[in-house]
C-alpha cells in the first residue's frame, strides 16, 4: 500500500475513532435516537426499516423520504454489493443507486442498505420491504431497467417482486472482476501481466458482452477454437456459467465502461479498500457525516444541479465510449466475430485493467 492510501486508511479511521467517542450507543447493534436520522442540521428520518439484531436474516434499509422520491422518479436502477464495508454482523453493504435524468453521467445514492445474508430470499424481503415503505409514503417504485451483477439470486428476486417485465442487464465492471478473480485463482496472474496474446484473449472473453445477443453462443464457441492452452480452465470455468441461464443478460450489458467505474468506485475508493468497518455505527457514520461523505456528497451533486455547475466526464472516458459506441454500431456487418472482439478487447484493455487493480 502507498503513502497516499496509508494516509487516507489512517484519516478514516482517526474520523471514526473521533465520532464514535460522541454519544455511541452502549449496545452498537440497536439502532435508535439520532442515529436513525441523516444528523445536524435537519435530523431528517433516515432509518427505514430494521427487524432487529435477534432476526436470523437481519435487513437494514437507509433512506430519506426526498432519496425515495428521486428513486421513484427513475427508471433505471443500478444494484450492488459492497463485502469490503459490511460492518461485522452483516455479510454485505447493498446499494441502489441512479443516474440524474438530465445528467446521465452523475449518480447517487438513494438507498443504502445492510444485508445478514446473500439469498434470494433476503434480496426478495429487501424489495418488497421497499415498495411496502413507499406505497405508505404514496410513492411508487416501476423501474424499467435494473443493472446488476451476475448473481442469480438477485435476478430471480427482482423477477418476482417487481415482474418479468423488466429489463435486467449485466455490469460490465462485475463481469471483469469476476474474469480476474478466476485469472487469479488458476495461478495466472504472471502469463496474464507478461503475455500480450493471453491477455488480450482474457479480454476477449470479457468482450463478449458486447456481442449482439444472437450471437454471443457464436462468439463462445469461436473463442474455444483460438483460445492458448493455458486458458483451458479459465475457458471452461467461464463459458458455462455465462452460458446457465445468463445468456440474455450477458449479452445486453449497456455499453457505459466509465460509468460503472463511477459508480462502483465511488463508496469504495472512498472508504471501503482501506478498512473494514466494524461496527454498524460506522457505515451510519460514512453515509450521513459531513466531510465529503456518500450523502452529503449526494447533497451537494443535486445543489451544482440545480445552479448548472456539474462536473463533466473526463474526456479519456468519453473517447473510449464513443470507441465502444462506434464498434457495437457497426456490429457485425464490416467485421468478423474475431476483429469485432479483438477491436473490443483493446478499446477496454487499459480501462479494465485499471478495474481489475480494486476488488471487493
């Protein structure tokens, strides 16, 4: 770890040491008193739902009345699970967070959630629980389209709670994750970093999201042909499970490279690769804290809105999407399944790499 993470790592948790000296409960597993609302100035309601710390599948929801507005307001979700941050007695953070619909590039975070278990059961009790929550509100939660990771358990509950209408798309950023972790854990990180051919074929795997999806089995079977021998049980851990019921999600993943490093580097560049949070207070304490925090940060995203002084993307992530943009377009009609992939492979190299340095 550099200096500059070392010192971050020793910031945050000199933050947390400071604030959990100011009126931390005796018992941090009861959450009560202001610790359920967003904090000076306003102490708005920010707890929304807790069945208790003796409940085997314990689910805590966080979110305002104003966040389940912007919720309501947006078609589109994106969902995802944090492990990094999860205070102790939970197995994940879990957020779901939106675009604002005038600036598709800016996202925040409407609500935060902690999770004690990774079924679909607690994904399906997570959702209704919601809806439940703002029908009373009389606000209506329809997305149109939800992007999540490649858990089953999440895709089935989503079906079941809000229908089959929707439209549910892979996360690139998830998908690459996964390739490497797997790259990883075959022991071939060392061919991956010093073989150009193996890692641009690694890409290649990844690129087939990209794929128009009546050609994603196509491109599957055309990897197998070419693939370097080392890859073997990469090849056959991979293609499988993209294959198991996954197809037509992987193959709709949209085409947003630096977007989804916005969304899922932001809570975890900004506390959770440094430190595991012990205690539920913290998680309390990094989402509703002035100082740069996740829900001020949000605050002051919807403030710039309002008087047009938003930051724009950088121009390097808007060029390799136009890139991106510019290949899927002309899909397959000006190349072969193996230049379409190869041109994919090497527009996103630089920028997954980039991804595969953060995990969870």
């Amino acid at each position: 770890m550099d200096k500059k993470a070392t010192d971050k790592k020793d910031t945050v948790k000199c933050i947390l040491r400071r604030q959990r000296s100011k009126n931390c409960p005796i018992n941090s597993t009861i959450i009560e008193g202001n610790w359920c609302t967003t904090g000076e100035p306003n102490f708005k309601r920010f707890l929304l739902y807790d069945n208790g710390s003796n409940s085997n599948e314990r689910i805590t929801i966080f979110a305002t009345d104003d966040s389940l507005k912007l919720l309501s307001e947006a078609e589109e979700w994106f969902m995802n699970g944090n492990f990094a941050l999860s205070p102790t007695e939970f197995q994940q953070l879990y957020v779901i967070q939106i675009q604002l619909i005038q600036v598709k590039s800016i996202f925040i975070t409407p609500v935060f959630c902690l999770l004690k278990r990774k079924t679909q059961s607690s994904y399906e009790k997570l959702i209704k629980i919601l809806l439940e929550k703002c029908n009373e509100r009389e606000i209506y939660l329809d997305p149109l389209i939800v992007h999540v990771d490649f858990e089953k358990a999440v895709i089935e509950a989503l079906k079941n709670t809000i229908g089959n209408h929707i439209c549910i798309k892979g996360c690139f950023y998830h998908l690459t994750q996964s390739t490497h972790r797997k790259i990883q854990s075959l022991g071939l990180e060392n061919i991956y970093g010093n073989n150009s051919d193996f890692s641009i074929f690694c890409r290649k795997l990844d690129s087939l999201a990209f794929l128009p999806e009546n050609k994603v089995l196509e491109g599957m079977d055309f990897l197998r042909t070419i693939m370097p021998p080392e890859a073997t049980d990469l090849v056959d851990y991979l293609i499988p499970r993209m294959s198991m019921g996954l197809t037509e999600v992987f193959s709709i993943i949209q085409i947003m490279v630096s977007d989804f490093e916005t969304l899922h580097h932001s809570i975890h560049h900004q506390y959770g690769m440094y430190i595991k949070l012990p205690l539920i207070m913290d998680i309390i304490l990094i989402t509703k804290q002035k100082g740069g925090t996740i829900l001020s940060s949000d605050e002051t995203k919807l403030a710039q809105f309002a008087i047009g002084n938003l930051s724009k993307k950088k121009k390097t992530y808007e060029n390799m999407q136009e890139k991106l943009y510019k290949i899927c377009g002309d899909g397959l009609t000006q190349r072969t399944i193996d230049e379409y992939l190869t041109a994919i492979a090497y527009t996103i190299r630089l920028d997954s790499e980039r991804n595969y340095e953060c995990t969870y």
